[in-house]
C-alpha cells in the first residue's frame, strides 16, 4: 500500500516546460498519481497535444517563462480553474552546445533567460499566490521544485551558459527556500543525468560523447524520463514536509563516480 504523505491527490500542480521530454513525464505521471496538473510551454502544437493526453484531469496553456505577463496568465489560468495552485514545477529549459569562444554574448543571455530567470519568474509569481493559501497541518502551503542538471555541479565541454544557468539553479533554490519557508513554501531541485529528449537528443545518442558518458555512468546507460517521477512525486509530496532548499540528483551514479 502507498504511504498516504506520498498521496499528491487532487494537488494543483503547474508544469513548465510539461509538454515535451522531462517535464512531460512528470505532468502524466502527476496526473496518473491523481493530481490537477497544468502543463505549458511556448509550443502550441505540444501544448494541444499534452492536453489530449492529460485528458479530462488536466489542462494546457502556452505560456513563456520570460514573460512575467505570460506566467502570470497561466497562474491566473490555474486559479480560475482548479481554485490554488499547490505546485510549480519549472522543467522548461533550453541548452545549446557551441565553442565558448564563438558564443555571442546574446546567446550566453538567452540560456540564462529561459533557465534561470525563467525559474525566478514562475517562483515569485507562484509563490505570490501560495503565500495566502491555507495550509496543510504542517503549515506547507505550497511547494516548487526546479530542474538542475548534473552540469550544476560538473563541467561538460561547450555548454558553458546551461552549466552556468543550472548551477545557478541550486543557488535560486536553496535561496527561495530561505527566503519563503515563513509562508510555508518549500522549494527543491532535481538534477537529473542524461536524458534523451528533444533538448539533447542530438548532442548524445549515438556521438562520442553520449559514449563517454555511459562509460562514466555506473549503469552504462542514460535515463528514461520516467525515472525522475517518482523524486518529483516525493518533493511536492506532503512526505518532503520538511525537505526544502535541497538538491535531488538522479543520475545513474555519474556523479559519484570518480576517476
Ligand atoms: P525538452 O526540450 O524536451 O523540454 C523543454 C521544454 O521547455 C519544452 O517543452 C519547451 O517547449 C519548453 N520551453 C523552452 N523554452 C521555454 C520558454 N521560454 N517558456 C516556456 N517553455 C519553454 O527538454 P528536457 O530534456 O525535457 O528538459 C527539461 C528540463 O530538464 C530542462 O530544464 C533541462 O535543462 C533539464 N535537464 C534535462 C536533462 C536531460 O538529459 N534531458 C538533464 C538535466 C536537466
């Protein structure tokens, strides 16, 4: 029997990025698990087609986490629907592997748009909402979880901004959890290893260096989406009442392997 703090229920949850890859999974798997989930990204196309999967529980919106106009719709969206907005989950992301030498300046400011300050806007306005809502009898009133990568904590060649826009992600959420723990917000990450999606396909399967990082991987074989659910589950979770500020890597092992 599942333990009932797992139980995330009838939980209103809003998913950037919750149309493709990562984010994807873990809006099917939210919904699967019985919660009220929102999923948006800036593709419309992806975003009718996550609302045919989500079916009857969910809904989708197009939403660009750049715009502060943009997210506030989709979290006015989330209210007039379901009533509260009891999750944020920020998995929209962009990567984009170039020499550091050629990167323009505007391309380095791009990434960290969308990854970063991306994150930043969702939260505050997220948090905005959850500050006055009533809480559970723990006093949590909301939780939010970010995506980090393993390049938060090491370099790989030619990704110099993502790795920069993810490790800065640990930093946004052990800051936001600070921060916002007196409204009863709690606030973690997930770092996930390699994940074939959209966002990297290209860049890992079947090249050297998708090679060299199975090598490195102490399962020898990147991850399926599906295998970050379960840690998303848990951190929005009545279970994590008292997680916040903490960093969740599901990698594999890559990053505990040494030379
Ligand atoms: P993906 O490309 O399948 O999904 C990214 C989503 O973000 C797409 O739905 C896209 O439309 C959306 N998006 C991009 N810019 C946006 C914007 N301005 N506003 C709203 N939505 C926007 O990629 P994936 O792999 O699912 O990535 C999800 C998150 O996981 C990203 O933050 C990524 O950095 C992170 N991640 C991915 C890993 C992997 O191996 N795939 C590993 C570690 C972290």
């Amino acid at each position: 029997m599942e333990h009932p703090d797992l139980d995330i229920s009838g939980k209103v949850c809003l998913i950037t990025g919750g149309t493709s890859g990562i984010g994807r999974a873990i809006a099917i798997g939210y919904a699967q698990a019985g919660a009220r989930v929102i999923a948006g990204s800036t593709n419309r196309q992806k975003v009718d087609n996550i609302k045919r999967e989500l079916g009857p529980a969910g809904e989708a919106i197009q939403l660009d986490v750049c715009d502060p106009a943009s997210v506030q719709g989709a979290i006015d969206f989330a209210i007039k629907n379901f009533g509260r907005l009891d999750a944020l989950v920020n998995a929209a992301g962009v990567i984009k592997r170039q020499p550091t030498l050629e990167m323009p300046v505007e391309e380095f400011e791009r990434i960290m748009r969308v990854n970063l300050t991306g994150s930043f806007i969702t939260s505050q306005a997220a948090a905005r909402v959850m500050k006055d809502q009533s809480p559970d009898h723990r006093g949590i009133r909301g939780a939010i979880l970010h995506v980090a990568s393993a390049s938060s904590f090491a370099a790989l060649e030619g990704v110099c901004a993502y790795g920069c826009s993810k490790a800065a992600i640990v930093a946004l959420t052990k800051s936001l959890a600070n921060d916002w723990a007196q409204y009863g917000i709690r606030v973690n990450a997930l770092a996930p290893g390699f994940i074939p999606t959209p966002l990297n396909r290209g860049l890992i399967e079947g090249t050297p260096r998708g090679e060299w990082i199975k090598k490195h991987t102490p399962f020898a074989r990147f991850g399926d989406p599906e295998e970050l659910v379960g840690a998303a589950i848990y951190l929005i979770s009545p279970a994590a009442s008292f997680t916040t500020g903490e960093t969740i890597i599901v990698d594999g092992g890559f990053l505990s392997r040494g030379i």
